[in-house]
C-alpha cells in the first residue's frame, strides 16, 4: 500500500512521533503540573483543580497507596463517573508505580465481580453511588483495600456538603450499602500528607492501564497498556489535532468539553492525558444523560475541543436549549466510539460551523489509530488516515493483502498497539499477526488516496453508542435463566445509539414473559448491554453443524 496516506497529511503534521520522548507517564504528568502549576486542569460544578493541586492531591494520594503495603505494578481499580478525584486518583495510582484498572459505574455485581477478580485488583477507588454493587461481589474478589467518594468531595464548604446533601437524600442516588473498613477519599489525601513517598523507577515498558474490552468468549479481556502504548497516543493525536489548535487565539487555553466517560479508553487519552499534556482545561460533565444540564453547563465556558460519539452531537444538536450555548470558539469536534452518521455530520456542521472530525480506535490501540485531517471542511463518511507512526494493511481470509478498493481485515501497527490482553496468551496469538499488527475484527476497503472506511464487522460484536457489546456474554448471562431454553443476541440498527441489542429466545417454560427477561437482564447487565428488543421463536436458526446463524435473526 505504499503508505500513500501520507500524502493526505495537512502541512506540518509530522510523519513520525517519538514514543521514547518521555521516561514514563508519569514524567509525562509531572512536567505538566510544573509548567502549567497555576492553570485550571478540570472544572467541576464551578469549582477549578489547578495543575498544582493535581500535583499536591495526587502525590499525597500516592503516598497513601503506597502506606496501605500496594507494592509497584500491583492492580487499583478506580469506579466513578467524571468528577475531579478521577483523575487526582489515576495520577496518584500512576506515580505510585501502580496499575489503573479502570471500571464502567454502571457494571452489575457479576460484571465488576469479574472484573476485579481477572485483574487481580487489590484496591478500589469508588464513588459511593456504586458502593452497594462493590457489596454485593467484594467477598468474592482480592479488593479488600476500599477508598470510598462523594460527588461533592473537592467542592469546598457548603457548597460540597449541599451537593452530597442532594445526591443522597433529595435524588435518593446512593443506594444503602455496608462496607466496613472502607476509608474516605479525603482521609486517604489526609493520611498520604503526613506518610513518605517513595518515587519508583517507572519505565516505558511497565503496564500503566489494563483498558478492560468485550470479549468474543463471552467475558471481556483486560488489553494491557504500557506507559509508552499511552505517551506515543497522546503525542499522536496532539500533532495530528494541530491544525485544528491553530484556531485558538495565541495565549488562550485550550478548554476541552469531556463528556465522555473518563473510564473509556477515548476520554482516558484524547481528554484527560493530552489536555495535561498541553496545559488544557477539560470541563467535567458527570451526567451526559442529562441533556438540559449538559448544555446549561456548556453555557458557561468558552471551549476549544469537544470529543463525543455520534448519539450525542445528534442530541445536543436537536435539543430545543442548543442555541443557549456559545459554540463560535469550537475549534476540533471529533467523533469516535461509533459511526459518525451523515444526518448528525451535517446537522452538527450547519448549527456549530465545526465539521465533525470522525476517527477510529480501539481499547487495545490506546486508543486512536486513524482520523480524518482536522483542518476538513466538511464530512467524508469514512474513517480518515492512519496517525502519524502508525501502518494499516488489509488482510483476506488467508492473511494476504488486499488491493485498493476491495474489503479486508483492518490490521494496525504502531507504538499505540498493546503489549497483549492481560493473562490471555491464547487470546493474544489470535489478534497479533508475526510481523506485529494488531487484527482489529473490522472490514475496510482502501481508496487511492489512502482513506480507510469500514463496511463490515468480523466479529458479530455490537456497538451501541461506542460501547462494546458481545452477543456471547448477553447470551451466556441469558441461557442461565430459568425458562430459557436457548437465545441469541444480535445488533440492529437503531437511530438514537447506532445499533441496539435484539435478543431472540425460545422458551423451556410457557408462562417466560418479555417483562420477566427484561428484569433478570435489568439485574445481570449494565445498560447498554440490554437488549431493546426482544423476541420469542419456537426454534433458532442453525448451521448443520449446530452453530446459531445471527445474520438471519437480524431481520424480522
């Protein structure tokens, strides 16, 4: 393929990133909180974290970890929607030599029990929201050391107390729970003040994150994400966004809106890695659901650089409070997670006058790989070109290159690409081919000019709003239901979030009804994962051999 890519590049845009430019991240994050000490990192609710105090909090964090006997390269979890100790607590696991296991809030107890158990996590970081499914599974796990938040920790008097006054008590949003021994985010900062810390050699090559993906076998793998895999993707995506940056008026900080979950791969990089990096500001939004409050908070900044998946520029875009907003500062949208659709692209343009930038990513890539340049004008409806270092080639059936035009296996190679999934060697040789490019399961085609667009998916992976889903886990969770005598998970396309789960049983007991299903799956799966359809059949269609064909439970 020649790299013909490159020729798309905008001017100045390098070829080439140095993956070898920092030690570790952490001496990535500690340059920042030098340079920047007096600038605002994160904005949350009206109340600024300045780089300083990023510095002090997550340093006095660290030393905490470390008091608790967390030896370096031990695992922590960390379970909380976007509120500043997020971060605080990824930059005090980091400089403690320790690794982020980052955890969806939203999992059932089954979902983070598996979790905490595959990575092995010794500790916890959670919000209190979610303190009573940490309850339910904790016996079942190695996490016995617990540091326990509330939304308004670090808002200062009143103002924090009223907060958590109002989650607990009016919105009724912590659930009862019972964790003894479990200490408070703000005692753990008290006690880290007063212990040493003991900075350890932390190099390029040690494991930062275990980025948790859907798994083909039905429970997710851990991707494991070296220091360097990070450092090399924030580097890649401030020299590919650098076009886009020249808008902002010379001196002006650029402030990033980070409504996405800071536990997605896309927010962990794109908005809370790369804005330290560069000295930015990201504007923490908790609750992205809550459109009205998203765009009342949005009223109130100007902002440089907003990353979101389709479903909400589509929303944001159609809500009747969007014009409440002063969108003339935007200058990068990049839509990633999921397909970008043309109506939203379109819509998104005409109302912001911000092209959505779509790129392509991947947990195991760190995540980005690809991006349509962001000095475009307008929408392409494909997934743009690989970032700099970073080689594509597509493959058939029989690992041989495909010509330009004709579909094939998108394989990616670049300092991005994990080192593995975690303790899966098995799973590992099936996605790495011998010359070191991850198989990422999706189909693209090529054209001359060396633009990737995806047709197709290998895998009969779901994607629901940018999240993963895998049919197998949906149906192993399923099958175990009394009355079930066997089911099948699909996507279907759906206009809000992309592609919706569809799920076809057929009964063992007459009296199962679509509410029963719909209860046991409120209880056994996270959101995303439940399926929006649901349909009884007297039999599955299968191949001769016994295999469930998906592809014609699609329709109908």
């Amino acid at each position: 393929m020649d790299k013909v890519w490159l020729k798309q590049y905008p001017e100045g845009v390098p070829q080439e990133i140095n993956p070898d430019q920092y030690a570790s991240l952490v001496a990535l994050l500690e340059e920042s909180f030098e340079k920047y000490r007096e600038r605002a990192a994160y904005k949350f609710m009206g109340k600024a974290v300045t780089f300083g105090q990023l510095d002090d909090l997550s340093r006095a964090f660290a030393a905490y970890l470390q008091s608790q006997g967390l030896e370096k390269g031990d695992r922590v979890a960390v379970m909380m929607p976007n509120v500043p100790q997020y971060p605080i607590a990824v930059a005090g696991i980091l400089r403690a030599g320790l690794v982020v296991v980052n955890v969806n809030p939203l999992y059932t107890p089954r979902e983070l029990e598996h979790q905490l158990k595959d990575a092995g996590a010794k500790a916890i970081v959670i919000i209190e929201n979610f303190a009573k499914t940490l309850q339910e599974c904790q016996a079942q796990t190695p996490t016995r050391k617990v540091v326990l938040t509330s939304m308004g920790d670090l808002l200062g008097f009143p103002k924090g107390a009223i907060v958590n006054y109002v989650v607990r008590k009016v919105k009724k949003m912590v659930p009862a729970f019972s964790l003894p021994g479990a200490v408070r985010f703000k005692d753990a900062i008290a006690q880290g003040r007063t212990a040493p810390f003991k900075r350890p050699e932390i190099k390029r090559d040690d494991i930062a994150v275990l980025q948790y993906t859907g798994g083909t076998t039905g429970v997710s793998k851990g991707a494991v994400l070296l220091h360097r895999n990070v450092i090399a993707n924030v580097l890649q995506s401030e020299a590919w966004n650098a076009p886009a940056m020249k808008k902002v008026p010379a001196g002006e900080q650029v402030v990033t809106i980070c409504v996405l979950p800071l536990y997605h791969i896309f927010a962990f990089t794109v908005n809370m890695m790369l804005s330290l990096r560069i000295g930015g500001c990201n504007v923490l939004i908790p609750n992205p659901r809550d459109m009205s409050a998203v765009l009342k908070e949005l009223s109130q900044h100007r902002f440089h650089s907003f990353p979101a998946v389709n479903t909400m520029f589509n929303a944001l875009a159609h809500h009747p409070d969007f014009n409440s907003v002063d969108w003339s500062s935007l200058s990068l949208s990049v839509g990633g997670g999921m397909a970008v659709q043309q109506a939203t692209a379109k819509l998104w343009l005409e109302k912001t006058g911000s092209p959505i930038c779509e790129g392509y990513g991947l947990s195991e890539c760190s995540p980005s790989v690809s991006c349509n340049p962001t000095d475009s004008k307008a929408y392409t409806g494909s997934i743009g070109v690989p970032l700099p270092s970073t080689e594509f080639k597509l493959l058939d059936d029989e690992g041989q290159e495909v010509p330009f035009g004709t579909p094939g296996e998108i394989c990616v190679r670049g300092p991005q690409v994990m080192a593995g999934y975690w303790q899966r060697p098995d799973e590992t040789a099936k996605v790495m081919t011998a010359d070191g490019f991850f198989r990422t399961g999706d189909i693209g085609t090529v054209d001359e000019r060396g633009f990737f667009r995806i047709v197709d998916r290998k895998k009969d992976m779901i994607l629901v709003s940018g999240f993963n889903v895998y049919p197998n886990e949906v149906e192993d969770v399923v099958a175990q239901m009394e009355g079930v005598l066997e089911c099948a998970a699909v996507g279907v396309p759906d206009e809000r979030s992309g592609e919706a789960v569809k799920l076809v049983l057929v009964k063992r007991q007459p009296q199962l009804t679509e509410a029963d299903v719909r209860a046991y799956c409120e209880q056994h799966l996270t959101g995303y994962k439940r399926p929006r359809i649901i349909e009884f059949r007297n039999e599955l269609p299968k191949t001769p051999v016994g295999k469930i064909l998906r592809r014609e439970l699609r329709g109908g």
